[in-house]
C-alpha cells in the first residue's frame, strides 16, 4: 500500500480501509469453522448424527490457533497448555494454542456472550437434529472478544454452514 492511499485513509478516518497487511487475523477462525462444518456434515451422513466432541471428528485446530472453538454449552475444553485437560472422548472443544499466544482457555470460554452459549451443541432428536459450534478469540489484547459461530441450520444473517459473526475484536467491520 502506498504512503499516500495510507495517508489518505488516516486523514479521511475512512470506515473498512484496511492498513493490516496480509489475511485478515479473523481467518483462522472461519475457515476452522468452516472445515469444522464439513467434518459434521459428513459425520452427520453416516452416523445420522452430530457430535460435540471434536475427537469423534478427528478435528484439532492446527499448532499455533488464536482462537478456542466450542462445541457444547457444557463440559470442558480441551487446553492447548501444561494444564490437565478433559480426556479426549470427554472434551467438547479446543482451547488457544498457549505455547504460541497469551490468552488462555479461562480468558475466552467463559466469556462467551449468554445467546451463544445457549445456541451451542446438538437440538433436537436426530436424525433432524441440529448443531451449532462457536469461535472466540481475543485478537487485540483489549477487553473485546471476537466471537463468531457456524450451524447446520439456516439462521438469521447467515445461511447453514456459512460462519456468523456475533462480536469483534478488530477496529473494523
């Protein structure tokens, strides 16, 4: 980006002029979603059912994630640290990749917004059931968090299998 298209958006203080270079910090989060969708939707087709636990799926988010991704309203995470964790057909997520960032389980997982943390896991009596799954991170080190989910339903402002966002933690839309 050139000085003066920099220069332009600091003075015009214009909304969605993006000065980060490269992806979008916010990545992770809907493309794992994303592919956390996929995993169910296959599992789904042959166990006729959705699960909550990541280790039915084979899912683990890759070293290094920002992000912990949840997929029931009750039971434990996964850590991504030295602290004991749920056994893994226990665990109904993964926590942030502690090695790499300084946002832990406890500052993210408890402070999902109450709406989404009733949205989350299974409804319903499957084989019609339905399943919602969420991302939160803390992408700034600021109070805010970043909070986006994914169902196998249609929802408002959101098609089935198409992430939501609820929060952000980013100074842009």
């Amino acid at each position: 980006m050139s000085r003066l298209v920099i220069l332009a958006c600091l003075a015009l203080l214009a909304p969605g002029c993006n000065l980060v270079k490269g992806p979008r910090r916010d990545h992770e989060c809907r493309s794992t979603l994303r592919s956390i969708m996929v995993a169910e939707f296959a599992f789904h087709s042959v166990q006729r059912r959705y699960t909550v636990h990541p280790h039915e799926l084979g899912f683990a988010p890759p070293p290094g994630n920002r992000y912990a991704y949840v997929f029931d309203a009750t039971g434990d995470v996964t850590r991504r640290d030295e602290r004991p964790s749920p056994p893994p057909e226990a665990s109904v997520g993964y926590g942030p990749d502690t090695a790499k960032r300084t946002v832990t389980v406890e500052d993210l997982v408890p402070r999902l917004p109450p709406e989404v943390r009733a949205a989350l896991g299974v409804r319903g009596s499957c084989p019609a059931c339905q399943l919602t799954v969420a991302c939160v991170g803390n992408l700034d080190d600021d109070p805010d968090l970043d909070v986006w989910t994914i169902s196998t339903e249609d929802r408002p402002g959101a098609n089935r299998g198409t992430p939501l966002r609820v929060s952000t933690d980013l100074d842009r839309p």
